[in-house]
C-alpha cells in the first residue's frame, strides 16, 4: 500500500510538474513571440520631458499663437535638447552636410549678403563654432537641396539651384581632405543644351566616385567623379512617364540602388519611393541606364523628399518624408477634406526590396485631420510649409536607434524607431523666433510674418567626449550645436 | 480666400525678389505721385458744363444686344449655376479637382467682377437668379407682396455681402458648403422676390446685383433693358458711370466701403500687425477676465481671438465709414458749403469704386493666374472623377513658379493707378458738386490725403504675403 501510496504521489507530482512547466512554456512562448506588427498610423507617443524644458503647450509640434506671440517661442521650446553652440551668421537655408568637426550649410543668395556660398563651420568646439571659409563657386551661391559629402573620399559637391530650378547646369565639386579649409577642384557647366537640366536635389555615392543631379521632378542627371577635377556626365535620364523623376534621393551602401523620391508633381503623378538599380553606373558599364526594381506610392503626402537607407536589427528600411501634405501648401483643404495637412516622415521596410511595405508613420498630433479644428487660426495653415517635413536623418545607419527629422515650424524632433512598429518622440528642439530679424541668408528672409524659424537642414548625430551632439542649422538661427540632457534617451543607446 | 491659397506665400519655388529700391520709397513714390496728379488736376480741371446725367439720359443707345444671344446667355447662367450645385452635391470633396469651387469663387467672384469693370454690367441681363424666378413667375417684375420698405436700404445686399465674405475667409473650402450656400442663397433671394417684387430686390437685396451694377460704373458701356426685354447698349467714357449717379442710400455706402475693407481685411487679418493688434494689446488690456498665465488661459483666449477675428470682419466697413466721413466733415468745413454731410458722403462715394476694384485685382491676380490654366481640366472632369479629353492629359500637381519681381510690379501699378484714377474722379464730382472751383479744389485736400493714406496702408498690406527682401 506504502510502495503504492509513493508511487501515486510520484505520478501526481510528476504531473504537477509537466503541468507546471507545460505552463512556464506557454508563458516562454507568449513572451517571445513577435511583437505586434501592425503598421503604426497615428501620432507617435509624446517625449517624456526633462524638469527645466520649455515645452509645447499645444498639440504635439503646434507652436500655438499664445507661444508664438506671448513671448515663449521667441525663447525657444525644447525637450532633452538643449543649445551649447551657436553659428547665426547670416541665415541658413535648405541644407547641411559634415564631415570630421566640419558642418557645411547653404545660404540664400541674396545680394545683400557678405558672405555668400556655402559656409564652413569649424565645431572642434561645440561651444564655439565659427566659420573658416565661404564656398562661393556658383553651384555653392544656392544648392537647394543638393549639397552632400562623400566621407569615403573627402568631396563635397552640389548642383546649381536657384530657387530650386538652377539657372545653368552647374556643377562644383570641392575636397575636403582638410575639412576647414575645401580646395576647389572643380566648377562647371555641364555640357547640355540650356534648359536641359535644371539643379535641386542630389546624392553622392558612398563611395564617392559618382553624383546623382536631381532636376525635380523631370530627369536623373549621373555625373562621373572618380576624377574630381574632371566631372563628366554620364547620362541626363528623363524617365518613361515620369516614375523614377526625383525630388531628392539616397544611394545604397554597395552603391547599385537610388532610392528616389518621387515628388507626384511630375508625370507620374505619384507621390513616394522609387527604387531604382543603378549599378550601370556604379559598374561603369557601357550606354548605362537605370531600371526600375520597385515602387511604393502613398496618397497620404506630397513631394517626397528625403530617402536615408538604414538598418535596424539588421533589417533594411528606408527613413523617407513628405515636403507637404496631400494637397501641397493648401493644408485649409486638406483638413477639409479629412486628409493629414503636412508632410510627415515614415519608415518603409525593403528587406524585400522587390516589395517594399510601409512599417510605420511619424506623425505627430499636428498631422492628424482629428485635430485640425485645434489648428484652424495657426499661422500655419496660411500657406507654405507650415509643419511640414523635410529632411531626416538616422544616428547610425547601420544599426539606427534613433532618428531626427526637421519640421520646419514645428522644429526638429527626434524619435525612437529601435522598434520599428511602435516609434515613439524622444526630443524635440524648436529654435527661437527672430521676428524682425531679416538675415539676408536665411531661407526665411523675405517672409513678414515671423512668427516662426524654419528647421529644414539634415542632422547630424555625434557622441564625443561623453555627450551626444546634434548639428542642426535653421533658417533664422543658422548653426546650432544641440546636446541631449535627458541621460534616459542618452546613455542607454551606445 | 482659403480654398486657393496665393502661391505667392513664399512657395517653394518663389525666387524672393530683391526690392530695386527700399520699400518706402515704393510708399513716398506712390505718395508723391497722388500729390502730383492733384496738382495736376487743379490746374487743368474744369467745371462740367452739363451734368453728366442728363447727359447720359439724351444719349441714345449705340447699338442692341440680339435677343438669341440675350436668351443663350441667360440660358448658359443658369446652366453654371446648376452645375456649381450639381459639383457641390456630387462631386469630389477636393476643391482643387471641383468645377464648382473653381466657377464660383474664382470664375464668378473675381474673373466675372473683373471683366464687368471692363465690358459693363452684364449681370443684369444674365443674372441666373432672374431668370429662374422669371421661370416660376414669382413676381411680375413691377409690383410687389409688400413694399419694398426704405429704411431698408440696402442692408439686405450688405448682409448677404459680408456673410459672403465670411464664408470665404472662416469656412473649410468644400465643395458641399459651397453648394448649401448657394441653396440658401438662391432660397433667400426667391423669398425676397416673391415679396418685394423682382425690381426692388435685385436692386436692393441681391448681392451680386448690387455689386456688379456698381463695378459696371467704371466700364465704357451701359446696358438698358427696354419694352419687351430689349436689350440695347450705350457707349460712354471711361468711368462715366461714376460720373452719371450718386449713391441713393448711406447703406450702400457702406457696400462701397465694405469692397475694399473686405479686401483689406482679407490681406491684413493673417499679418503679424493684426495678430498682435489681439496677443499683445488687447489681451492686456483685458488680463484681469483671464488671469496672469497667458499658456494657461490660452484656449479661452483662442475662443476669444476668434471671436475678435470676425468682428474685424463684420465691423470693418463701419471703421471705413467713420473715416470716410471725417473726410467728409472736413470737406465740409474747408468748403463751408451748404450741403449736408449725407448729401456729400453719397455724391463722393463711388469715387472709392476704382480703388476697391483694383485693390481687389492685386490682392487676388496671381490666384487667377493660377486657377484658369486648370479649367481646360476643371471642365474635362467638372466632378473630379479621374475623366479627361483625348490628348489633355493631366492637369499638373503643382502650378509653374511665378516670378516676384512681375508680381510686385504690377499690383504696385495697379494700386496706384487705381488711387489715381480715384483722384482724378473726385475733382470732376467736386466740379460738379460745388459752386466755385475754388471750392471744389479746397474739398479735394482731405480727399487726397484720403487717398495717399490708403495708397501707403493698401501698398504695405498687399506687399505682406510676398516674398519681397526690402
């Protein structure tokens, strides 16, 4: 009876145990399954802000008329960002490039300028940045968006753009072996008939040896610069029905894709991601061209803008935005309609790059139609680019953590994508409001109604000496060298 | 107006335009331009030597209108009526891809207005709304339900008017708001017909009635409806309809005045001026009914800011009559005449008609400009509903940059072309008005400072959405 009495109370308890482990498994199991997956398509979660921050008070990147006039914007809002250097000079305008301690942004073009051209700032100390030269060959007076860096061989290039449109096909390539002081080593006319190309946007290889021109939204200009003193051009493409006509655009690593964006004011009429195989080009192969591998369009934006291939866990994305929203600079119409009105940025999966999938949208409370009545009397709805998106960048490309994406009105603001189903806002910097304070190089120079700068420029992630740094230039406040100071969003991410 | 912003808001592709000169030089120029033409004037004008009135009335007609041009034209108005409703109802939410958007407010509210100032006033014959209550007999043109009552005026145009322009500026651009609009419109001016009789309501009720007879003023030709509904036509000079009439009520002085404050309101109420005309001033001034913290109270003061934002709307004609009739007071204290300060305030107020039509044209050209190139499109697909013509194409997402400098130039020209004409309109009432010419001279100081006035604030209003270095 004994032996039998054990026995059942081993069964029993070898039971309880399988049981109970059964269990633990069905807990393991529920524990490391996928996170959900569902594309995130509303505002990101707001920043958690730092005790001494002078937050927004409206909707999540609204600056409110109170903030605007009552006196808060002209101090400036932030959140775990902070100001530690400063270059105003004379404005900025559309774009940033770095390499080293350097930081390269372009200016207006006024006549009223001293200093026209790209200027180049030295940030060996972020406390003190300050210019050492003025690129100032005529592809440099106004790069629009084209003015990039090749870091694999110290150039740095843009195409001649005034007022988005160059003026003549311009082309200067400069090298920046000694980043404070760039040693001219090319200027010219590409040899087309005038009116053939007309310069915005543009890319450089990474490994530096070719420039992809944007003429938005009409053609693909290749310019060979193995040889920098030499540029040629490899080809002025005018794609078939207008898909694959840029805005702006990214080149992959290995140098074989464009990653276009596709502005839907050209003959496509679509607005979004075009990958394009340009490995003719990177391969030097004869009668080059580019091929379409893919397409992803969105009815929810309009003139893409910015493409930035990146990694995060080791899978493909590309960090993309919008200019404006779906109905451009009519952002009254578009609430009118239920459709968001600005352009926002969103990550887009090609791990399959035949079939890329939008993963998830940055928006902001401000791109929701829900809140449109909460902005009817903003500034912003009066016209132009109000809150609108423009370029973003990644802290690593490589294995990307975190993201800053200039929004014009609403500032820069800086997100979580580690996850890249649930993004959420980490920081958000909006540089003071200079109203009458009309520098001839701003990008905002000839606009009466300042109640806003504009952060439009490419950022730049840098962790030196314990702290993690953020270049970002804005119109009104040209140069700024920012810091993280909540250590929560600091520290955890190297 | 919110449905079709200016792409001249400092659009991504405006070039900003360096001024030649600084601004105020623009300003002193047009300043001293007014005050040339003045001198001008007073040395060359002289006294009418018939009113021009009686004038007009002996003139006979030059020529008639075909009755089947007449009846199509009529025909086709209502035709566009329709279909703006139709569109409304139907069609896309898009107000960029919707005839009726584009028909209305820009073809319609500006084009239309724009070209009566040139050809005259053609509304009168083609009015879609007359023809529709002709169609349902709801008046036999002559007699009325009920008198027409004469306090009434014309504050039935002017409210219509100003809730009109309410519409434009404070609602969301749909095409459905467009198109109730219109049904309550339509709805009101039947009523009005019925009651008071199609003569009485049209002439003092409808608003576009009223509007476009006053703009047909400036142009050469004068359309009567005879017997029979004939239609003949008279030539006569440049802005001779100014010349030929006084306005008959201080109500439509007001729908005067409120053609050009509407449209100032319309520049001024985005400005940085205005806005802080309410965060700046008033709100201190009213800071205890609100607290201390200007964050925390901000949404009450949002509801506030609205509130204020369309009473500048609605009280801005009255803010132009109370200048127009200081100068007016001042007319009469330098001229010492017997007239009464309503007689004179209705025999100068057309003069304000150039000034408000041609600030109205530079505020809103470039939004022409941009709309009708579309209307190939617009008309291929009134409904928004992917439709084309073989070999059209398209229309193009984003309208061709505009050139800055072109654009400043031309509402510069026209501002002050449209003062000096304004000038040049009251001398020849002056001489008409006063007795001497002496003492039609002397009212013209307080006109002309009027004018220079106007010039400077118009000038500096229309420059503000620009994006003009200075």
């Amino acid at each position: 009876m004994q032996t039998k009495r054990v026995g059942r109370h081993r069964v029993l308890v070898d039971l309880s145990i399988a049981c109970a482990a059964s269990m633990l498994l069905c807990v393991g199991t529920s524990t490391a399954a996928p996170k959900d997956q569902t594309p995130w398509t509303g505002p990101v979660p707001r920043a958690h802000c730092g005790p001494g921050d002078n937050t927004e008070s409206g909707l999540q990147g609204q600056t409110t008329l109170a903030e605007r006039l009552g006196g808060a914007a002209a101090r400036g809002l932030n959140c775990n960002l902070q100001l530690i250097g400063q270059f105003q000079g004379e404005g900025a305008y559309h774009a940033q490039a770095w390499t080293d301690v350097c930081s390269y942004y372009s200016t207006a073009d006024s006549p009223l300028q001293q200093h026209p051209g790209v200027a180049v700032i030295d940030v060996s100390d972020p406390t003190h940045p300050h210019a050492t030269a003025y690129l100032n060959a005529p592809a440099m007076l106004q790069t629009w968006e084209s003015l990039k860096v090749s870091e694999e061989r110290k150039l740095i290039a843009a195409v001649e753009s005034e007022g988005g449109a160059g003026v003549k096909p311009g082309f200067a390539v400069y090298d920046i072996s000694d980043c404070r002081h760039p040693v001219l080593k090319a200027a010219i006319d590409l040899p087309v008939p005038p009116g053939t190309i007309k310069g915005h946007a543009g890319a450089i290889s990474p490994d530096g040896r070719t420039y992809y021109g944007a003429y938005y939204p009409v053609s693909l200009y290749i310019i060979d610069i193995a040889d920098p003193s030499n540029p040629k051009l490899m080809l002025n493409w005018v794609p078939p029905g207008g898909i694959g006509a840029p805005h702006d655009l990214s080149i992959s690593e290995d140098n074989t894709r464009a990653y276009i964006m596709n502005p839907g004011t050209g003959a496509s009429g679509k607005n979004g991601l075009v990958v394009l195989d340009v490995s003719d080009f990177h391969f030097r192969r004869p009668n080059p061209q580019p091929r379409v591998v893919s397409t992803l369009f969105w009815p929810d934006g309009g003139i893409a803008m910015t493409s930035q291939p990146i990694r995060i866990h080791g899978k493909h994305y590309i960090l993309a935005s919008d200019e404006l929203g779906p109905m451009l600079t009519n952002h009254v119409s578009a609430c009118a309609q239920g459709l968001p009105p600005w352009g926002f940025p969103r990550l887009i999966d090609i791990e399959d790059e035949k079939n890329p999938k939008t993963v998830s949208l940055l928006k902001l409370e401000i791109d929701d139609p829900a809140n449109c009545a909460q902005l009817a009397n903003d500034p912003a709805m009066t016209g132009s680019f109000g809150y609108s998106a423009h370029y973003c960048r990644a802290d690593d490309p490589k294995n990307t953590k975190l993201v800053a994406c200039s929004r014009h009105e609403a500032g820069l603001r800086v997100f979580d994508v580690s996850d890249p189903y649930h993004p959420k806002e980490v920081a958000y910097y909006k540089p003071p409001v200079r109203s009458g304070n009309n520098l001839p190089g701003s990008g905002i120079n000839a606009v009466a109604n300042h109640t806003f700068d504009w952060s439009k420029s490419n950022s730049r992630f840098l962790k030196r000496n314990g702290v993690r740094e953020l270049w970002i230039t804005s119109a009104d406040n040209g140069f700024q060298v920012l810091k993280f100071t909540n250590r929560d969003e600091d520290d955890d991410r190297d | 107006m919110l449905a079709f912003p200016a792409a001249a808001e400092a659009h991504a592709f405006v070039q900003p335009y360096t001024l030649p000169v600084p601004f105020g030089l623009y300003l002193y120029g047009a300043a001293a331009t007014l005050l040339v033409t003045f001198f001008v004037l007073a040395y060359f004008a002289r006294p009418a030597t018939a009113p021009l009135a009686a004038a007009a009335a002996r003139s006979p007609p030059s020529g008639e209108v075909p009755a089947w041009l007449v009846d199509a034209l009529r025909a086709f108005a209502v035709g566009l009526l329709l279909l703006t409703l139709i569109a409304g109802f139907y069609g896309t939410r898009n107000p960029d891809a919707n005839i009726g958007m584009t028909l209305f407010w820009v073809i319609f509210v500006l084009g239309f207005t724009y070209a009566t100032a040139l050809v005259g006033d053609v509304f009168a014959i083609v009015n879609p709304w007359r023809t529709i209550a002709e169609w349902l007999r709801l008046s036999d043109g002559t007699r009325a339900r009920v008198a027409y009552p004469g306090w009434l005026g014309y504050w039935p145009a002017l409210v219509l008017y100003v809730a009109l322009i309410w519409i434009e500026l404070f609602a969301l651009p749909r095409p459905s708001t467009l198109a109730i609009a219109l049904l309550v419109y339509s709805g009101v001016t039947f009523a009005g017909v019925w009651l008071f009789g199609a003569t009485a309501w049209f002439r003092h009720g409808e608003i576009f009635s009223v509007l476009l007879r006053l703009v047909g003023l400036l142009a050469p030709l004068d359309y009567r409806v005879a017997a029979g509904g004939i239609v003949t036509v008279r030539r006569r000079a440049w802005f001779g309809g100014v010349l030929e009439g006084n306005a008959d009520r201080m109500s439509l002085v007001l729908f005067v005045l409120f053609m050009l404050s509407s449209t100032t309101f319309d520049g001024m109420h985005e400005t940085l001026v205005w806005m802080n005309v309410f965060w700046k001033y008033l709100v201190h001034a009213f800071q205890p009914l609100w607290g201390t913290d200007l964050i925390a109270s901000q949404r009450i003061l949002e509801r506030w800011y609205v509130a204020f934002q369309r009473a500048g709307l609605m009280l801005s004609p009255f803010l132009y009559f109370a200048v127009y009739m200081i100068v007016i007071a001042c007319v009469k204290a330098v001229t010492r005449t017997a007239m009464t300060l309503r007689e004179l305030a209705l025999a100068f107020a057309f003069t304000v008609l150039p000034i408000a039509i041609v600030y109205n044209m530079a505020h809103y050209w470039t939004l022409l400009l941009l709309q009708i190139p579309k209307l190939p499109y617009l008309v291929a697909d009134p409904f928004g509903a992917g439709w084309t013509l073989p070999g059209l194409g398209s229309p193009p997402a984003e309208p061709p940059p505009l050139d800055m400098a072109p654009i400043w130039n031309t509402e510069v020209m026209l501002i002050v072309g449209g003062h000096l004409i304004g000038v040049y309109l009251a001398h020849r009432v002056a001489l008409r008005v006063f007795d001497s010419r002496r003492a039609a001279l002397a009212s013209q100081v307080p006109m002309l400072v009027l004018m220079m006035t106007y010039t400077v604030l118009g000038l500096w209003v229309i420059s503000q959405p620009l994006a003009l270095e200075r």
